[in-house]
C-alpha cells in the first residue's frame, strides 16, 4: 500500500456533523491532540511523541480545508517538540525530573511580542497575495501564537497557557466556520484543559524564581 492510499483512507468520511463528512484523519487527530494536551497539563513527556503523531494528522487535513499556515505550522510544531523533548528530558540537570516552571520574563515578552506582530503581518501578507484563504489574518495570527506559545511551552514558561487559551478562542469559531466541526470541538476541550494545565503549573511555579531574571538564567 502507497502513502496515497493511505492518505486517501485517513480522508474517507467516517460519520457527518451538521451534514458536514468527517474523516478518520479528523477524528484521530481528536484523540491524539485531546490526550497530548492533558499529557502536558501533568508534565508527563509523553506529551511530546503524541503531540508529532497529531501534528502529522493535522498535516493532512489543515491543507485539505485551506488552512495553509496552520498545515505548516504543523511542521514547525514537529520541530520544537523535538526541541521541547529535550529540553524537558534534558533540561532539569543530573536526577531533575526536568526543568522547573518559571515565569515568563519581560525580555522574552518583549521578544515573544514582536516576533507575534511581525509573523501575524508577514504570513497573512503571504496567504492573501500566494492562496486561496479565505482567513488569511485569523490563520496568521492562530499560528502566531501557537508558536510563541510553543516556545512557553518547550521552556516551561507558565504564561504559556495564556498564550494557548488566546489561541484556542480564536481556533474554536475557525474552525466551525471551516466545517471542522469535531476539531472546533477538540479546540473546545483544548480551552479546558488549558485553564487546568494553568491551575497545574501554578502550583509547581518555583518560588524562588526570579520572575525578571529566569530566561537569561536559563539560556
């Protein structure tokens, strides 16, 4: 069997939703990326190999319904979980169970921030002048901030779940205006599981961390 016969199975319609097909690439990519975020919220590094199996789910179908910066932030997702796998096996030092939570500090928000404004203006610029979206902006600014919150993430930053729910109420009303029902759905439960990765990481927030000094620190 080919990789497009495979491909061309994963898009076979399984059930409808609102008389809207959706697909065994749809559905898998619901209970990889359910079960990676609630991995995340506990801190299990399993999270990671389940996130880059979900990622190459969302590949497929994000290019499918024309959501061309999102299918590709999909590859740059793969890239940092790679980077965030390490660091969190990695990171903490000899017998750490990984690197601590620790603030996000005012030089990475200064960073974080315009690297947001200048990617959101760039990628929408591309999708409007080189595709077919039809929501270049929303597209552009989604993936920006899944990106920075990305970087959160990978360093164990807990602003990054703020990142993630601003996201998430952006991806929710997308994706249903997509007909990506079940994954506005999935985004949905995403925006849950944010608030208790928030609630989660808050207790374990080192206490001694200096919230201005710990990206340096730990650079």
């Amino acid at each position: 069997m080919s990789l497009a016969d495979v491909l061309g199975s994963l898009q076979q319609p399984l059930f409808t939703v609102l008389d809207t097909p959706v697909s065994w690439t749809e559905v898998l990519g619901f209970g990889s990326g359910a079960l990676c975020v609630w991995l995340v919220a506990r801190q299990h590094i399993a999270n990671w190999p389940i996130g880059i199996a979900n990622n190459l789910l969302f590949i497929v179908l994000f290019a499918q319904a024309g959501l061309y910066a999102d299918a590709g932030l999909q590859i740059v997702f793969i890239a940092l979980a790679a980077y965030g796998w390490w660091t969190w096996t990695h990171g903490g030092g000899p017998g750490s169970a990984g690197p601590p939570v620790l603030r996000t500090s005012r030089t990475e928000w200064t960073g974080l921030a315009v690297a947001g404004a200048v990617g959101t203006a760039a990628i929408t610029l591309l999708l409007a002048r080189a595709t077919d979206s039809t929501v270049p902006f929303w597209d552009a600014l989604t993936t920006a901030l899944s990106l920075t919150a990305t970087y959160g993430q990978c360093r164990k930053r807990l602003e990054s779940w703020w990142l993630w729910i601003a996201a998430d109420v952006i991806y929710i009303p997308l994706y249903a205006h997509k007909g990506l029902y079940l994954t506005s759905l999935l985004y949905a439960g995403f925006l849950t599981l944010c608030v208790l990765g928030l609630r989660n990481w808050s207790r374990d927030l080192g206490p001694a961390a200096p919230v201005h000094a710990t990206a340096e620190a730990a650079v």
